[in-house]
C-alpha cells in the first residue's frame, strides 16, 4: 500500500514535468521543468534500492548537467520571445512517433512482465557493493569511462575554443 | 483498499513515458539545446530500466543493473559537455542554434 503511494507520486513529479520539459515555449523555464523528472528519477532509484545510484544522480544531474544546460540557455538570445517558434513542423508525426513508441513498450511491459511478484531479495545496490563491483567484475568499464570522460573534455575545451585567438 | 504490490511493469511504463516525451522532443523542437534536453530525457529512461530489470532479475545480489546505469550517467555528462561546445562552435559559425537552420551537408 505505502510503496503504491510512494510509486505514484513518483510516477507524477516524473512524467508530468516531463511533458513541460518538451512542450514549454520558454527555454529556461524547459531547464527548469527537467529538474523536478531527475528528482524523481532519483526516487525511483531509491525504492529500486540503489542509494548509491540515486546519490550520483542528483550529484551529476542536478549538480552538473543541469547547471551546465542553464548555462548555455542564458547565453542564447531571446529564450522567452513568444515570436519565436519553438516546435517545427514536425510536430504531429513526433506526436505519432511519441504514441506508437508508448503503445509499443507498453504493450510489451504490460504482456510480458506483469508478474505482479515483489522483486527477489536483498539486492546489492549500496555503495559498498557498488565499490566492490566496480573495482573488481567491472574494472574495465570503470577504467574506460575514466578515459571516456577525459577525452570528453579535452574534446569540448577544443571545440568551444573556436578557430585560433 | 488493498492494492497488488508494485510490479516490474510500472517501472517500464513510466521508463516508456519519458523515452516517448524525450523521442517527440528530439523530433519536434527547433532549438538545439532543448533538442539535448529530451536526449537527457531519454538517457534518464534507459537508466531506469536498467535499474528496474535488475531489481526484479533473478540476480539483483550481484550489482549489475547499477553498474550499467552509472556508466550511462557517465556518458550522459560527457555527451552533454561535448553537445554544448558544439552548439557553442555552431553557433559561433552560423549565429544560430535552430536545428532546421543548421543545413549544411544538406546536398
């Protein structure tokens, strides 16, 4: 009972400022509308029992990409102008595409993984487990993400530099 | 009221919410930045399935489905430092960051 409640206030700071995040005319107040999905993203990580991955999430999300997004909306010019169109004209087949992708999964979601059971027991998802898998089954990708992130911002510091001062 | 518990299938309509909001954001804007927002949405989408599955596979004692997610996250912050110096580089070059403006290989 009480983790149905939990799920479905969850489920809403989730999905409907989601649908701000993609519809709203005004770029910043779009940034701000993707803060409230991450929270609950976080939230579903902590009733998943992943605390450490929930922890990450508000850390790099809330922290870093969300800062860095804001960021660059307030260096674009005239992010509230209602003169500016922000949807193409695309926008009905991205309606169509948004309802078959959902019909779809959740078709698949509803057919073939509704069990109904409660999840297995006791899973591994503090940071103690964490530590140990990273620095033992998963050393390589944990390894390799360290270098996919360096070269990242190398990648970024030369690409925003532009041609040559 | 007694309500069956929260099962593996919730997870995954919610997950196929936001991967739809973020595919119809992707399709339909026209500024680049709220184009990188809906690849945030979808991104965080892929990361809660991947949690949920784990949570509810057979083997969530060993912390495969975190692990997973983490890199995604990973992956998410450089791809979203990366597409900011782009959309900076591009708008330096073009002087805007209107997707459909932006044609330049277009033949």
């Amino acid at each position: 009972m009480t983790e149905q409640i939990i799920f479905w206030a969850l489920a809403i700071l989730t999905v409907i400022p989601a649908i701000f995040v993609v519809t709203s005319r005004n770029l910043f107040h779009a940034g701000l509308w993707l803060l409230p999905t991450l929270f609950g993203v976080a939230g579903f990580f902590l009733t998943l029992g992943a605390e450490f991955l929930a922890a990450v999430q508000i850390l790099i999300y809330v922290g870093g990409i969300m800062v860095l997004i804001l960021f660059a909306v307030l260096l674009t010019r005239r992010i509230a102008d209602p003169e500016i169109q922000m949807q193409n004209r695309l926008t009905v087949w991205a309606v169509f595409a948004f309802f078959c992708i959902i019909m779809i999964l959740m078709k698949v979601a509803i057919s073939q993984f509704d069990k109904g059971g409660a999840p297995a027991a006791a899973p591994a998802g503090t940071t103690a487990d964490m530590g140990t898998a990273l620095l033992g089954t998963y050393i390589l990708p944990f390894e390799v993400a360290s270098i996919v992130l360096l070269a990242a911002i190398i990648g970024a510091i030369v690409i925003a530099r532009g041609e040559k001062r | 009221m007694n309500l069956p518990p929260v099962g593996l299938h919730y997870y995954i309509i919610v997950s196929a919410l936001l991967f739809g909001l973020g595919a119809f954001g992707v399709i339909s804007r026209r500024n680049a930045i709220a184009v990188l927002m809906s690849i945030e949405l979808m991104l965080n989408a892929a990361a809660l399935n991947f949690v949920a599955f784990w949570r509810y596979s057979e083997r969530a004692s060993e912390a495969t489905g975190p692990v997973f997610a983490l890199i995604i996250i990973t992956v998410a912050a450089a791809e979203a430092a990366v597409g900011l110096a782009i959309i900076l580089s591009v708008y330096r070059k073009f002087n805007t960051i209107n997707v459909d403006d932006i044609d330049l290989m277009d033949g």
